[in-house]
C-alpha cells in the first residue's frame, strides 16, 4: 500500500472536491481524510489516503492532471504494514499484482537523484575504480567484486532506461553526462593512482602483465560479458520498479564496468594499449547490455502493464 498526503490550494479554483472525487473514483483507494484548512505553507487544504501500489500510478497521473503538483503538493510514502480490512479489501479491489506495478512517477524521481552528476557520485565511482585498480593488479577477486559493490553507475543507466521510455531528453542527458564525466574522472584519477603505487612499488607491471587467472576476463570480453549484462540490466530494472533494492547488490557484482575501466587505467599507464583497449570493450559490451535490456524490461512492463488495466476495465464493465 501507498499513503498519499495532498495539499490542494483555496479557491478560487476549488480543486478540493475534484481531488476527493478522483480518489473516491480510483479503485484500489481507502482511508480518505479531508483536513479543511489545515495546510499553512502552502495554504490550503489537507487531504489523504491510502491506495494499492497497483493502483497508485493511475491516481498519481490524474493528481497531476489536476494540477495538484503545480499549485499544491503531492506526498507518496511506502506503507510497510497496514492492519486495516479496508486495506486488503481495496488491495484486492486493484487491478493486477502489486509487485508487477511500476510507479512511473516515482521511477523517475530516484533516477532523477541517481543521475545526478555530484561530488558524491563522482567520489564513489572514483574509489571503486581505484579498489578494482588493485584487485586488477593483484589479481585479487574480492577486491573486484567489492568494486563492483561500491561503483554507483547503475543509478545513471537506469536514468538513461527510464529516459528513452519516457521520452524525457533532460533526464537521458543528465544521465548520459553523469556516465561519461564519472568514468572519465574514475579512470584518469586512477592513471594518476597507478603512477603513484608503482612509484612506492606497490604496483609492477609484471603483475599486470601476468596471466592473472581470477580476472584476466575484464579484458578478454566474449559474448558472456554481453549475456551477463544484459541478464543483470533486467534484473537491477526489475528491483527498481518493484522497489526490492536488495537484488541490486547482486546485480552490481555481476557487470564489469567498473572493473574494466580500472583495468584499462592501470593499463594504459604500463602503456598495455591491447589490454587497454580489451578492457575498454568490455566496459562498452556492459553498458550497452544494461541498457538494452533496461529499455526492453521498462518497455514490457509498460506494456504488459497497459493490457491488464484494460482487461480488468472490460471485466468491471457490465
């Protein structure tokens, strides 16, 4: 369930009662509260209720149609539980599962953040390219699997997803921005790193250039890489959309990007162009995956989506 807290402006106009007769109108809704005058900034009043996450997208979309974000405020909150008959009855009201439910507003709203190219971003980014610079170099998989866990780009690519399904050219831009500028300044401060570990002789190029077992296939990328990315780009949509975050930590240390980019630093830094270059496609073979198959699994989703809401309308209709 959802719990939406609305304030709606004083009149004139008086979107009050236009708001309470959407939400009465919505199926899947309960625990409706109106508070007259009970907003000060901004003024106006207070209305709240509880809906289905099934049935969230559509009243969200007509809050909006209404204008209630512009002039007002929209607030939607996750309930963890709910022990209300009411609930389970407007839960079972809904049309479809919960679960399968993309809350498109909310989509955008965390990619929005997730894309955003900040020092934060840039910084975490920036050191998991320089753990996996180690764990490359020492042939070390758990460092390169706590890169993987570190490196915050799937934010971006899942903004980018969202953008090209959305049509959204802002957030593909902002995403798009957020992934190039964060890979390049991961991948030059890592250059500088590896300069600076190989003059304490903390890094060889001996140790790079051996065969290195446990991560020689940052840069020998095959059409696994490709398969693996884009099995992890369904699945890291998917926890979006379903907000089970949890399945994101496993999609994180299943694609190489990370690790790839820190191997073509160091790599480039021992002047390797070959493993440089293997690195470099491999990162690319990653990013498109994730991408592809982000874009498909929102597409679906979409779609599937659209053909249970219209099967439950002509099922409701007498």
């Amino acid at each position: 369930m959802l719990h939406l807290r609305l304030i709606t402006p004083p009149p004139p106009p008086d979107r009050t009662d236009a708001v309470v007769d959407l939400i009465e109108g919505t199926v899947g809704t309960t625990h409706l509260a109106v508070l007259p005058g009970a907003a000060r900034n901004p003024s106006g009043d207070v209305v709240m209720c509880d809906v289905a996450r099934e049935a969230g997208d559509e009243l969200i979309g007509g809050l909006r149609g209404l204008g209630i974000d512009e002039s007002g405020s929209i607030a939607v909150e996750t309930i963890d539980l709910s022990l209300s008959r009411r609930a389970e009855e407007a839960a079972d009201d809904a049309p479809g599962e919960g679960a399968d439910a993309v809350l498109w507003e909310q989509l955008a709203d965390a990619t929005h953040e997730e894309s955003t190219l900040s020092v934060t971003y840039v910084a975490f980014i920036t050191l998991a390219t320089m753990i996996a610079a180690c764990g490359v170099v020492l042939d070390n998989a758990i460092l390169i699997v706590g890169a993987m866990a570190v490196g915050p780009e799937f934010g971006p690519l899942a903004g980018f997803c969202t953008a090209l399904v959305r049509r959204a050219p802002r957030l593909a831009l902002r995403s798009l921005i957020a992934l190039l500028v964060g890979f390049a300044a991961a991948m030059v401060v890592t250059v500088g790193f590896s300069y600076f570990m190989d003059a304490m002789g903390l890094f060889t190029h001996d140790a790079l250039k051996s065969e290195r077992p446990n991560t020689n296939f940052i840069y020998r990328p095959d059409w696994f890489s490709f398969v693996v990315a884009v099995l992890a780009g369904a699945a890291g949509t998917l926890s979006l959309t379903s907000a089970k975050s949890g399945a994101l930590v496993g999609v994180a240390i299943s694609v190489t990007t990370v690790p790839a980019a820190a191997n073509a630093a160091v790599a480039f830094s021992y002047d390797e162009y070959k493993q440089a270059w293997g690195s470099t496609e491999q990162l690319l073979l990653n990013l498109l995956g994730i991408i592809l198959a982000g874009t498909l699994t929102l597409l679906a989703q979409k779609f599937f989506w659209a053909v249970q809401r219209e099967r439950t309308a002509k099922t409701s209709r007498p």
